[in-house]
C-alpha cells in the first residue's frame, strides 16, 4: 500500500487552490499544515504538496523523467463529468477535449486535467455506466 506522495510546488497558493481542492472533493482531508506546505490524508495515505527552496525549475515537467500524472479512482462516470466541470473553476483544464472521456481507450472512461503548474491528474471512473 502506498505510504504518501509528496509534490513540490512552484506555487503553494496554487497548489492549495488545484490540488486542495481536488483532494478534499475526492474525500481527502487536511492533516497537515506549515508555511511551506501542507498534507490532505486518506485513510493511511497521504499527499503533500510543499514549495521548497532546493527547486530546481519554476514549471513541472511530466514528460522529464520522474512522476507523469496522479491517477484517482470515482465512483462513476457522472463523478468524472462533475469534477471535470467543476475542476476549470480551480486552476485545471481539461486535456485531450477531442478524445474525452475515452483519451485512454473505449472501455476506461476517465477525465485528463492538468493544472497551471502542469501537473497531470486522471480520474478514472470504478463504474463508467452512462456510455452512449
């Protein structure tokens, strides 16, 4: 079972703002807070997100080595569709409009957001019932 992330951030307003957001709507909550970052927990897993000084660049980079996206299980595909809708109020677009919700094939029905800080999240939906 995985332990925790931890994700640093150019911007821990922003981040709050996206990837807060986003945490708490799929049942994380707050668990830790200090002036560089903060954690939201669920059940024995955890995500931090941090703005450290050792930074390196000002913008993630998905497609350099190291983590590509985050991927979320909900619980269908109206979930997918509401959070999708939802997320473009908090700092996410939507990517590959053109295939979506089937960017990752005809029977995985999910939503692909990626945030102005460039990191990657999908939401995949458990039961994707509502298919037409």
């Amino acid at each position: 079972m995985l332990h925790h992330v931890e994700l640093w951030v150019p911007d821990l307003a922003r981040a709050r703002a996206s990837l807060g957001w986003l945490l708490e709507r799929l049942g994380y909550a707050l668990f830790q807070s200090w002036d560089s970052g903060r954690s939201w927990r669920l059940g024995p897993t955890y995500v931090v997100v941090e703005q450290s000084p050792a930074l390196t660049a000002e913008r993630y980079d998905r497609c350099r080595p190291g983590l590509n996206h985050l991927a979320f299980h909900v619980e269908d595909a109206v979930v997918v569709e509401n959070l999708a809708a939802d997320a473009v109020q908090h700092g996410w677009q939507l990517m590959f409009p053109e295939r979506h919700p089937y960017a990752g094939g005809e029977r995985h029905y999910a939503a692909y957001l990626e945030n102005d800080d460039g990191f990657e999240v999908e939401l995949v939906a458990i039961e994707p019932s509502g298919r037409s």
